[in-house]
C-alpha cells in the first residue's frame, strides 16, 4: 500500500519540476470509462498518470497543479449522490476526498470547466498530454480560449503546452521501496498462479481450462485485474505472438505457453512459461528449450548499473543466433545473420521491456540517441523466444514449436533481483512440478 505521504510527495516533486522550467498549472485527468455493450461497462481502471500522482480509483477525476511560490494540489471528482452510490457504488465526494488523498482543495467535477478557465489566467504555461483522449484535449484547449477571450481586461493566457508525460515517465521509470513491495508481490503471485496452471496441465484439457486457473490464482491472492490478456498457446498457437482465443484442445507431445500476469493495485507482473503438455520434453523441444533458457540466462546477467538499455537482447540475440545455426534452423556466420537480422525470422521481438503501472511502462529507451544506461530501481522485463513455423526449409521435428522464456528484473545497485523466480524455468524444475 503506497501512503498519501509518498502521492504528495510526487506532486510536490512534479510542481518543483515545473517551477524550475517557468512553472504553470498541470491537468492530469484519469481515464474515462468505457462501455462494453449497451450500459454495461468493461472494469474500470484509472490512467497510470493520474494514479501514480494520487491513489485515487474513481473514474471522472481530474488532479490540477499549479506552480509557482505558492504551490496548490486540487482534485476535481464526482459529486456524492445518494441514487448513484445506491446503483454504482461509494463516492468519497470532494470533501472527504480531499482529505483522504492529501489534497489542498476539491471540487465536483461539474465545476472543472470553469475553474479550469479561472487557474489558467496569467500563468505561462499548461502541463497536460494532449492527444490520448479528444474530449479532455477538447477541454482543456477551450478552457485556454475562454481565457484568450479576456485578454482586453488585462488578463493574460498561458502561452506554452508542455507534454507532462517527458517528466512523469522519468519519474514513473524509477521505482521506489513501495512500488518494488508490490511488483514483488504481483511477480509472487503471478509465480504461484503459473505453477498452479503448469500442475493444472494435461492432454486432452482445453487451453481455457488453464486460463481459468490463472485467473483464479490472481483474483484469490488479492490482485485486482489480470495485467493483460492472458495467453495461453498451445502447440501451433504459441507461434502466434498475441494469441488470446484459448480455446484449443492442448494435444498429446505439444508444448504449452504461458504469456499471463496479475496486476496488483496498479502494478504489473509479465511471466511466460513454455513447458510439455504431457510433462516431458521431447527431443527436439528439449534443444529449443535449452537455448531460450541459455539467452534468458545471458540476458539477465548483463542487467546492471551502467550496462545500456540494449545490452540483454543483444546477448540473447547473440546466443539464439548460434542456437540457430548449430540446430540448423540458419545457415551462415552468426555475426552476418545479426548484421541482416536474419535471426528475425525465428526471433522477431525484442527481449523486454519497462514494467510498472503499464506493462510495457513509462520511459524513454534511448537518451540523447544511446541506449539509456539501467540505474537502479528500473524494473524490466527480460523475455526471449523462438518461433518456428511450418517451411520446406526447416527441419520437421521444429514445426510449430513457440517458446518464450519471461522473467521480471528490478536493477540493484549491483546487478539486478528477479522478481520471478517463485516458478521454475530450467527443464528438471518443471518436469518435477508436473510430476508433482
Ligand atoms: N505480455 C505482454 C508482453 O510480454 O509484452
Ligand atoms: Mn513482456
Ligand atoms: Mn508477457
């Protein structure tokens, strides 16, 4: 559980930022709700920005800044109404919410438009991300024109917009002692729930079944909604990289994989495990198997402080390739094939990416045209694969093999800590967890 203490202390961070380059008022509304069907909506889930500034859960909110000497927070939420709390549920109302989340001062959303217009005048500068959601960009431009429309009483309008996302990702990329607790805990109970889908694990099962065991896992230990679309790829399946029907019959000497992680309040896990659907690995699986594990493995070991963003899938990148010229997938000197990028044809996506309130998470991988440098408190994903689809060309025990091998890293000041580690990933581990 993050405290108000540490919500305020980013804003107080953010309005410092600002100040320091000429100050302004930042808007960061929450993100809409969105409907599935006719008045039913999908689940709710508040934007990362907004959420990482305060906590708060309710849709229809907005978090106003305003820098300068004097520096205010103010929340816009909804009203309390007796009727739609008796239908939809509780609201904190801009009372209590106020003093709940720390803030300054709230206001019933109703009102934002115009107090919008009244905190913009004078002030140079608006901080927001325009361009996610037309109706908030909409807004906030016409709140910036009804100022512009009083200029002749002396008022001045804002001049500048700043994307607030260049400092919001910067400061997102860098995970406190709250935010790694619970990325530790999700990466735990997305571990727990792959060992309970691996156990789960039979021919003739339907991928389905596995889905339901994950998301039961997830939702018993507490995590609020699974990260994303779970999948669950058996046999030719798990050569398709968004596959998310999970409707097969796993059959009899296939391969299994799991792309699946919980979310818990707010923070993402993101686990893949490949693994035999009758427990034992076949020959052919066995070698695959064996060099995505080893660019896993090479990966992981070049994630430390100093080390650029690149250098993990540059190793797993290098170690596959060989993989595939000693297995006879390529043909040709490795160096070449990683100069053509010939590898792509078995191994087409990179090997991780952040991890933090979104799964693929906030922050630039390059500064100043480099490969940033890990620093301690990123947290990535590290998740090298292969793909082998039917060809004339490939040998025929590799048809229809996909593995992908996905672990969570948080940067240490010395290396790197898996937060995964709770489900096995070389071969014996999972041969004795489907035994069990
Ligand atoms: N599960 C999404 C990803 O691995 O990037
Ligand atoms: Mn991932
Ligand atoms: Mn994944």
């Amino acid at each position: 559980m993050i405290s108000i203490e540490v919500f305020r202390a980013r804003r107080a961070r953010l309005l410092a930022d600002m100040a320091a380059r000429g100050g302004g008022v930042a808007v960061v509304p929450t993100a809409p709700e969105r409907e599935r069907n006719r008045s039913t909506f999908f689940p709710y889930r508040a934007d990362s920005h907004f959420f990482y500034l305060c906590g708060f859960r309710e849709p229809e909110a907005v978090l106003v800044l305003v820098a300068g000497d004097s520096p205010c927070q103010f929340l816009f939420c909804r009203a309390k109404d007796e009727e739609q709390e008796t239908w939809v549920g509780h609201r904190h109302g801009p009372e209590v919410a106020a003093e709940r989340f720390g803030f300054d001062s709230a206001w019933p959303i109703g009102e934002l438009d115009r107090k919008l217009a009244e905190l913009f005048v004078n002030q140079p500068a608006i901080w927001t991300s325009l361009g996610n959601e037309p109706e908030w960009d909409r807004r906030i431009l016409a709140a910036l024109k009804a100022v512009r429309a009083k200029v002749r009483t002396g008022d001045t309008a804002p001049q500048t917009v700043h994307e607030i996302s260049a400092v919001l990702d910067e400061m997102r990329l860098i995970k406190d002692e709250g935010e790694i607790d619970l990325m530790r805990r999700a990466g735990e109970i997305s571990a727990a729930a792959h060992c309970r889908a691996i156990r789960a694990t039979r021919p003739d099962r339907f991928e389905y079944e596995i889905e339901a065991e994950l998301l039961h896992a997830f939702r018993s230990a507490g995590s609020q909604f699974p990260a994303y679309p779970t999948v669950v790829a058996s046999g030719p399946n798990a050569c398709v990289l968004h596959y998310t029907d999970n409707d097969r019959r796993m059959l009899d000497g296939e391969l299994l994989l799991i792309d699946a992680g919980c979310e818990l309040d707010g923070y993402a896990s993101d686990i893949t495990r490949t693994f035999p659907v009758n427990g034992r690995f076949s020959g052919a699986q066995r070698d695959l198997y064996q060099l995505v594990l080893a660019a896993n493995l090479a990966a992981r070991a070049e994630v430390r402080p100093g080390n650029g963003w690149n250098a993990p899938h540059e190793a797993a990148v290098a170690v596959l390739t060989q993989g595939f010229i000693d297995l006879g997938l390529l043909k040709g000197e490795a160096k070449e094939l990683i100069e053509t990028e010939n590898y792509r044809r078995f191994y087409m996506h990179r090997t991780g990416h952040w991890l933090g309130l979104d799964v693929h998470d906030a922050g630039q991988y390059k500064t100043n045209g480099q490969w940033r440098p890990f620093v301690p408190g990123m947290t990535l994903t590290i998740e090298p694969g292969c793909y082998i689809r039917p060809a004339d060309d490939v040998p025929e025990a590799f048809w229809n093999i996909g593995i992908r091998i996905e672990d969570n890293v948080l940067v240490t000041p010395d290396g790197c800590e898996i937060l995964t580690d709770g489900v096995p990933r070389d071969i014996e581990g999972i041969e004795e967890l489907m035994r069990g």
